[in-house]
C-alpha cells in the first residue's frame, strides 16, 4: 500500500492493529486440546475451528484411557528427496544409472557433510527418457526434516556434477522430480513410509465403549466395515483421521505435510 495513503487515513494502523489482535486471540481460542494417558498426562494441541473435533477427539482418548491406553510402536524412519539428473541422450542416461550403486559411497559422504544428523540410507534410480530420476532416502533420527534433506542433497549433487559431468556426460540437474512426492498424497509413500512409520494399537473393553461412546463394541465394528466398505467403492486413500492436519498445525507444520506424508490404515481385530 502507498504511503500517501496511510498519511491521509491513519484509523488504518489502528484498524490493521485490531485485526492482527483479535487475529491473535482467535487463533488461541481454536487451539484446543486432548489428552492421553499414555503420554504420561501430556496435553496434545488440536489446531483446529472445528469444536466438536476436540470433543470426539477427548473422547476417544477417554475411552482409550478407561480401557489401558494405547500403545506405539516406531517402526522407522525416512525422509526422501529425489533429484533428476539430466543426459543429452538415453544411453548416457543408462551408463549413468547403472554406475550409481558405485557413487553411492562418495555421494553419501557429501550429503552428510551438510549436517551431523543425515545419513543416506538408499539410491533408487529410475530412467525416463534422457533423465535419471533418483530416490535419495535418508535416515534424520528426531532431527528429521525436508529442509535437512533438501541442503543434503543439493550440495551432494552439485558435487556430484562439478567432480563427474564430463565422465557421465551430466548436463544438468534439478532437486526434486515428484519422485519423492514433495508435498503430494501418491502410492509410493504407501509401500514406503515419507516420515515416521509408526503402529499403534489398543483394545476397547464394552464398559468403556457403552459408556463413554454410547454404543457397543459390535455396533462400533459393524459401523465402521461398512463406512470401510463405501470406501473401497469409492477408491478411498487410506483411513486418515482428520486429527492429523491438526497436530500438524499445532506444531507449526506446512498443511501440506499431511497430503505427503499420512496413510491411516484402520483394522478392527
């Protein structure tokens, strides 16, 4: 906005100051909260509008809680970016996939120098056309972040171009060809996890489910097969809770990440 026009109407900066407050203040009432008994009595913020999704949310938990809690399992962890190197040709394009498993070595050392906490676990490479796309997975630990992984393997492929582009014939390269899936829901992060893989697992005793949720556990199990199977009809992505984008948000996480990263699978026994 020009400032001549500020000069002439000052109410604005006093208008803009309500509207960043009451910004504020509104953001603070919609954070709500829920807790888990198993997380040692740790509040889990819920960024979110919608109320009654913290209350079905608390609910849960609160059934979970009255039955012995929920368990977790980590079963790994990797964070993937994947880069596509480019050929003048399909045959150099070739050579140079098949030499990778050679470059992983000297690859690895270079992404690692971007931080204590990368270690390259993988390189998938995969020729379409004059291009070589390469899936970069890495191991971060609690560091794990796409900004890590991104550093990593842009200075591991710019070494890797500066030391070998007359060797391979590497014309060019860009960091991401969506062989990664940069902030897109795809098939591949459901054969291989983008993030975390985790279990989790627990058991509704009756009492708990009459009481806290109203209905019995047959009733439960009989309604979700067939919310399962309206979903399988209609080609359903996995079986996300929306609770998802809102630890997510709470944390200060892109709404993206949700898309990219998230696949609920959800199995009554």
């Amino acid at each position: 906005m020009s400032s001549h026009l500020l000069g002439k109407k000052p109410e604005l900066m006093h208008t803009w100051s309500l509207a960043f407050a009451n910004a504020g203040e509104l953001q603070k009432s919609h954070v709500g909260k829920a807790r888990y008994r198993w997380l040692e009595n740790v509040y889990t913020p819920l960024a979110t509008y919608e109320g009654t999704l913290v209350a079905s949310c608390s609910k849960g938990c609160k059934a979970f809680n009255a039955s012995g809690g929920i368990h977790i399992e980590t079963l790994g962890n990797s964070i993937s970016r994947g880069p596509v190197f480019v050929f003048g040709n399909p045959e150099h394009a070739i050579l140079f996939a098949k030499q990778l498993p050679a470059l992983k070595a000297i690859f690895s050392r270079w992404a690692e120098e971007t931080s204590a906490h990368v270690q390259l676990q993988t390189m998938q490479p995969t020729v379409i056309g004059s291009n070589v796309h390469v899936l970069c997975s890495y191991s971060c630990g609690s560091a794990a972040g796409h900004n890590m992984v991104t550093k990593a393997t842009q200075h591991a492929c710019e070494m890797l171009r500066h030391s070998l582009a007359d060797e391979f014939s590497i014309q060019g390269f860009l960091i991401e060809g969506q062989m990664a899936s940069d902030k897109k829901p795809l098939w591949g992060n459901v054969k291989k996890a983008r993030g975390v893989e985790t279990l989790a697992w627990g058991t509704l005793t009756a009492d708990a489910c009459r009481e806290v949720l109203g209905c019995t556990t047959y009733e439960l199990y009989a309604t979700q097969q067939t919310i399962k199977e309206g979903g399988i009809r209609n080609g359903q992505f996995g079986s996300n809770v929306n609770t998802f984008k809102e630890w997510k948000m709470a944390q200060a996480e892109l709404l993206s990440s949700p898309l990219q990263q998230n696949l609920g699978i959800l199995r009554y026994l």
